[in-house]
C-alpha cells in the first residue's frame, strides 16, 4: 500500500542498538513476570496519565505483545514496516498527540529503569525512544490522512445498524396518538338517520376485511424482508476498525 507506506516513519538503528534494546526489553519482561503482567504494570500507569488509553489497559496482554514482535524484528526493516503498517491501520481512529507519545515513552523508560537498573544503558534508552517516536508518529499521521474517511465511514456504519425494530419503536408513540385520535367517537348521530348509518358501518366493515387481507399479505412480505436482514446481521461482518485490519 503506497498511501500507507507515506504515513509510516522509518526506525533506523545500528546493530548493536537492536541487541541493547531487545536484551533490554526482554530482562524488563521477565522481571515484571512476564508479557501479562507487564502489560498491566505500563498501561495501567499510562490510563493514569492518560484517562483515554483505557482501552489499551484492557487489551494490555494484545499491545504489549505487538509492541514485543516489533521490537524482535528491528533487525528486518521490511517486517518492520509490515507491523508498523499494521499496528497504524488498526488503530487509526485513534487520535495520537506529540504529548501522548512523551507521556508514553517517559512511562516506559520509568518502568524498564526500575527492574534493569544499571542495566539500563544509554543505547537502549535512545533505541526504545526512537521506536516509540516512530510508532507513535506513524499512529498520529494516519490518523491524520484518513480523518475525513473515517467520520464518513463511521457516520454510515451507525445508519446501517438501524434495523427495522428500532425504526418502528421512534415511530410507535405517534402511530398509537394516531389510533387513538382515530378511536375517538365521532359523536351521536340523529335518529333519522340511524338506519343509513348501520348500512353505511355494514358496507365499511365489508371493506375493511378487503383492506385487512391485503395489509396481512404485505405484513408477511414485510417479515420475510426482516427476516432476511436478520440473517443477513448475522454474518461475520468486521464491525471496527480493528477487525477490518485483521479481516483484510
């Protein structure tokens, strides 16, 4: 994708970097107990500073593994490229800050420092700060780029979850004004004229159960069609952002 590759940015390290920030990345996870509990311990910190990154709080496990499998293939720039496309796509609804990306990148070296220590050498704080700019960056310019598309998208998707149930309940409360007004009586009617009334109210009910065979015949197509959409929802059909990118 030539439009995406545009909005992605290049994470360019030396190869002794890459083994300081993997060696790095690897003595923090262990000590924090692994992938889960690592996790935990930085998205938690990050929802604290940032009420918005809940989300990735509650699929901790998900991104800390994402971020894991990019930071095992700095040593293949194409792979790289290929998570970092991945990652932009399936979050691209999400509106990524210059501050966000500090905040992040500040959280991060807090906790490595805290489990390596004297470990924690200059080559590996200036690796794992490039990476997370990079990442960052490529999440806040894809946004960007799709901004307009996305609103439209989203704005479709919400009227083509309106199903027929939800049209009739906004509609209920003055289609029953409506049946009530029509049940009103009409008031007496004169003696004179009581017989041509009952004639007349003869005729109507005669015509009436023309009408109501002919509204029985259009309510049970109309079933057929919710029916048919019923099934039609049913199918696995990407529902978020998320899913498109891992449908496609």
């Amino acid at each position: 994708m030539e439009e995406i590759d545009r909005l992605l940015s290049t994470i360019e390290l030396d190869e002794y970097t890459i083994k300081e920030v993997q060696n790095g990345w690897e003595t923090t996870e262990k000590r924090l107990g692994g992938p889960k509990a690592a996790g935990e311990e930085v998205f938690t910190k990050l929802r604290n500073e940032l009420p918005k990154t809940q989300g990735m709080l509650t699929r901790s496990s998900t991104v800390w593994h994402l971020l894991s499998e990019l930071l095992q293939s700095l040593g293949q720039p194409k792979v790289v490229q290929k998570r970092l496309e991945y990652s932009a796509l399936r979050h691209m609804n999400a509106d990524i800050t210059t501050a966000d990306v500090e905040i992040f990148r500040n959280i991060l070296f807090e906790v490595c420092a805290s489990k390596l220590g004297g470990l924690m050498t200059p080559e590996f704080q200036f690796g794992l700060g490039q990476i997370v700019v990079a990442v960052g960056t490529s999440l806040a310019k894809t946004h960007a780029h799709y901004a307009k598309r996305l609103h439209l998208l989203t704005s479709c998707w919400k009227e083509v979850n309106v199903t027929e149930d939800d049209t009739q309940e906004q509609q209920g409360p003055v289609s029953r004004q409506n049946s009530e007004e029509q049940d009103k009586p009409a008031g007496e009617e004169e003696d004179a004229t009581k017989d041509k009334s009952e004639q007349q109210a003869k005729e109507a009910n005669m015509a009436g159960d023309g009408a109501k065979d002919v509204e029985k015949g259009e309510q049970e197509q109309g079933d057929e069609k919710h029916g048919a959409w019923q099934d039609n929802s049913n199918l696995n059909i990407p529902k978020t952002f998320a899913a498109m990118a891992r449908f496609n």
